[in-house]
C-alpha cells in the first residue's frame, strides 16, 4: 500500500515536474518570439530611416511686397528624418527641424529685420519644426502630407503637397538618396508674425499670405 502511495506520488510530483517544464519552456519561446519580433519590427524601422541632408536641402518662401511684387527667402540648416518604404509611399513620416537663424532674402538690413522680434525672433525660438500626422495618396507621384507646423512656439496644421519621393540612387560614395519638393500656403499671423505697415491705398506692405516651398534630400550611409 505504502508503495503503491509512493508510486503515485513520484507521478504526480513528474507530472507537475513535467508541466512546470513545459510551461517554463513554452513562456521562453514566447519570448524570444516576442524578441525576435520586436528585433526585426527594429530592423525595418531603421532600414526606412533616412536623414534629411542638409547641405542639399532647404525651405524656401515667397511673400508679396506693397502687393505688386514677390519677395522670396530661404532657411538653409533644414534637418531631421524622414521614414519611407519605397513598396510603401504612403507609409511616410517626417520629422524636420529648420533653422531658423539662417533665413536670407539677399538683403542684410532685412534679414536682420526678419530675426528681430517683429518676424521670428530668432533669439528666442531659433528653431521651427514639422512633423507630419497622415499621408494621402494624390496620385501621378505626389502624395499630401498633414502634419503640426511649429513657428514661434505656435502649432499649426499645415497639408504639404509632395512631388515625390523620388527614385532611389546612389551617389558616387555608396550611399543611398531620395529627393522630394513640397509646396503648401500659410497665413503668418497664424503663427503671431503680424507686423505690417498700411499704405495710402489701403494696401498693406507685405502680404499675410506666405508660399512656401522645400526641397529635400535625404539619405542613409553605405553599409561598411
């Protein structure tokens, strides 16, 4: 009797021995499951990963002058990433940083005037950003990108009419690159820019309408 309690009790004690086992078994390959999934989900993410290149890229704009003519500048220093599958376009993510201590319109006293605390008050925020919410195939190779456009500390959002991205190429130093052009219209007083001056007219010196334009190019390095 007392053998047969034994017997039944190293079975039961291999029993559970044998389902704690399995149990510590199966929740390992769960998680390297769960790991290898999460290494690879990394691994996607940072093969579509490309670095905005900022001597190749810059934010253009155009405003109009005692409303008869176009005065245009530009922001060089444009950084920050843009996320893009090529069997994907409409997977695309951006996250961009513009300097904007860099604006130039060709004419010193301007631009000083421009980073003053009456335009951008550089001092201040010398940065302005954009990071994109959604993308909307337009079709013929364009895409619109809605996103939140940052100036002066004042959040906005903006639609992006994109041209692009454009093919893959590689340039001659092995790395890889995609360019895109952009246009899109804001208001400045959105963004607390209302400094301004009335003619006789009744006409104002500078318009409130803003047309801006970028030109990007982004790359990812040759794998060493």
């Amino acid at each position: 009797m007392k053998s047969a309690f034994k017997t039944k009790k190293l079975n039961s004690t291999f029993a559970l021995s044998s389902l704690f086992s399995l149990s510590a078994i199966l929740a390992l390959g769960a998680t390297f499951t769960v790991t290898d999934n999460a290494a690879q989900a990394a691994g996607a993410a940072s093969a579509n990963l490309w670095n905005i290149d900022s001597s190749h890229s810059d934010a253009g704009f155009a405003v109009k002058h005692l409303m008869i003519s176009n005065v245009k500048g530009t922001f060089t220093n444009v950084a920050g990433t843009v996320e893009y599958d090529g069997k994907n376009p409409n997977s695309i993510k951006v996250d961009a940083t513009i300097d904007t201590t860099t604006v130039n319109t060709g004419d010193k006293g301007r631009d000083e005037h421009l980073r003053g605390a009456d335009f951008f008050d550089t001092e201040k925020f010398p940065k302005m950003t954009f990071k994109s919410k959604k993308v909307k195939s337009l079709g013929k190779g364009k895409v619109a990108i809605t996103g939140d456009l940052t100036i002066k500390g004042v959040t906005k959002e903006v639609v992006l009419t994109v041209d692009g991205p454009s093919k893959e190429v590689k340039d001659p130093w092995g790395n890889t690159k995609i360019a895109a052009s952009a246009t899109t219209k804001i208001q400045r007083k959105d963004f607390g820019i209302s400094y301004n001056k009335v003619m006789d007219n009744g006409g104002t010196v500078i318009s409130d309408d803003v047309a801006i334009t970028l030109e990007i190019e982004a790359g990812k390095k040759a794998e060493k």
